[in-house]
C-alpha cells in the first residue's frame, strides 16, 4: 500500500475463531497505528463479519479479503485503480482455484444454479471486492438476520468490473467450511434472494394435478370399457400418499420463507461488537484515511 501512494487501514475481525486470535489481534493493532481489530460476540457468519467490518470502515474504498492469503494482498492496487464512481465495485476474479476438486466442482455448480435463479447475480462474484465506501454502507442498512453480500450488491449496483487475480495456496490451517456449512449457505441464499424453490413448489403442485387428472380420466375410461371394475387399496392409498408428500414438500418450502420473514421482522442484529482496540488506543489514528482495506478472520 505504500509503494502504491495509498493511505490505509487494516481492520481484522475476530468472530472467535482460534482461541488466540484476539491475542494476535491486539497485539499487532498497538505495534502498528493503521491495525485495528474487531472481536464479535459470537461466531455470526462470515457474510455478518464482513458486514461488522464495512459498518466501522473510514475510507473511500473497502477492500474485503480472506485472511489465509489465498486472496493476494499485492493485486489490492490494482483493483482500486480499476473503480471509480461509475463502477463503485470490483471483483478479483480467479483463473484457477486451490480448493479441492469437489470443492471447485460444488462452487462451479453453485454458480450456475444462482445464475438460473438470481440473474441479477454477477458472475464473477467472490469475496475478494473492493467497494465504493457509499456503496458499501449501504449494506448495513438491509437488516437481514442472515446476510449474503454479493446478493444485497447485486440488488444495489450492476455497474461493476472484475480484474484478474492469482488465486494462492492457503498458507496456514484448514478450511471451516464443511459440506453442511456449504450447503446451509446454499439453502439461505435460496430462500432468501430467489423465488426459484417457490416456483419450483408452484410447478410440482401444478404437475401433480395434471397427472392426477390424467390417472382419472384413466380410471374413468377403464371404469366405462370394463377393463378396471376395482380401482384397488393399493392404488388409491399410492395417489393419496404421493399427494401428500407434495403438499407436505409445499408447505415445507413456504415454512422456510414464513422463517425468513419472521427473522427480518424480529430486527435481530446482524453482528454484536464486543472489543474494539480502537476504544483500547491512547493515541487516536489518523484522522484522514483515503483508502480502507478491510480483511475479514475466519
């Protein structure tokens, strides 16, 4: 950052990860001014986090990365000078990604999937952006229990830009995200931003009429030849049974978006702050910062 003329600050969010995360934390934060940390109260979410971090930004820009440097620190730059007021946001797009093999496939799955149910959805979305401080403030005002970033900005702007960027190793520890996790994030991003499981419930429920008038009509046709004299237990209890397990798949679906409202309408707070270290400092930082960078702690 400063062999590219930029004035910065870094602020690292503890959402109790490791034990000693917050040690580190604030250990770097009083050897370095520009450092500030944010320990949450609870494990909130990733998307929460980054949030929590946008909400306490001072600069132009917000930079959101990941903090095992698989997002490079040095293709920051580079994503700043490609924004500007028309294009308040931009993605560092990967050639190629570290993860596993079923990691890169589930994700390539995923983002053809939203694509089909969120067409707004820009391509190129991931969690390394760099956003225009007015654009990003903006996020903190959805008030959504469960937030999904990429989402919440594609509602907001489809002005963006993408840069293409090396997508590192992972140099310490293991990822948190486990198939549960992956598909819990799915599943919320579904019921949330896409109304594409209410209109799959809309053309099961659809088909399953059809084809139970098409079995009537069947049934009355055999009944008038002479060919079906007993429709029989056996087939009558499997319309009924199949019958209700759409409906119950129905209401489960709805069930899911009644939850979503029911939180929103709760204004559960998205993020809680329990430390700062700007609070802790005894000399106040600089009160100019023309460029935030904000790196999110899993």
């Amino acid at each position: 950052m400063h062999s590219a003329g930029l004035d910065y600050e870094v602020i690292l969010v503890d959402d109790r990860g490791r034990a000693d995360a917050w040690s580190i934390i604030c250990s770097v934060a009083a050897q370095h001014p520009q450092v500030r940390g944010l320990r949450l109260g609870r494990n909130f979410g990733q998307h929460a986090a980054t949030i929590c971090v946008i909400a306490h930004a001072r600069g132009k820009w917000v930079v959101t990365m990941d903090d095992d440097l698989e997002h490079p620190p040095e293709a920051i730059p580079t994503m700043l000078a490609a924004g500007d007021d028309d294009h308040p946001l931009v993605y560092g797009v990967f050639g190629k990604r570290t993860h596993s093999a079923y990691r890169n496939l589930s994700s390539e799955l995923m983002r053809r999937i939203l694509k089909r149910a969120f067409p707004d959805l820009n391509e190129d979305y991931c969690s390394f952006r760099a956003i225009h401080a007015p654009l990003a403030r903006q996020l903190d005002r959805f008030g959504f229990n469960r937030p999904y970033i990429d989402g919440m900005l594609s509602w907001l702007t489809s002005s963006t830009r993408s840069v293409s960027v090396s997508h590192e190793q992972r140099q310490h520890g293991e990822s948190t995200y486990t198939m549960r996790k992956l598909l819990s994030h799915a599943a919320n991003i579904f019921v949330t931003f896409s109304y594409l499981p209410l209109r799959i419930a809309t053309f099961g429920g659809a088909a399953l009429a059809a084809i139970s008038f098409l079995y009537l009509l069947y049934v009355i046709y055999g009944r008038l030849i002479g060919s079906i004299t007993d429709p029989g237990y056996a087939s009558l209890m499997s319309v009924v049974l199949f019958a209700c397990g759409i409906q119950l798949l129905i209401l489960g679906v709805v069930g899911e978006y009644v939850g979503r409202l029911m939180g929103a309408t709760f204004r559960r707070p998205v993020y809680v702050v329990d430390c700062d270290t700007g609070s802790l400092r005894t000399k106040p930082m600089n009160s100019v910062v023309t460029d935030t960078l904000s790196k999110t702690v899993r």
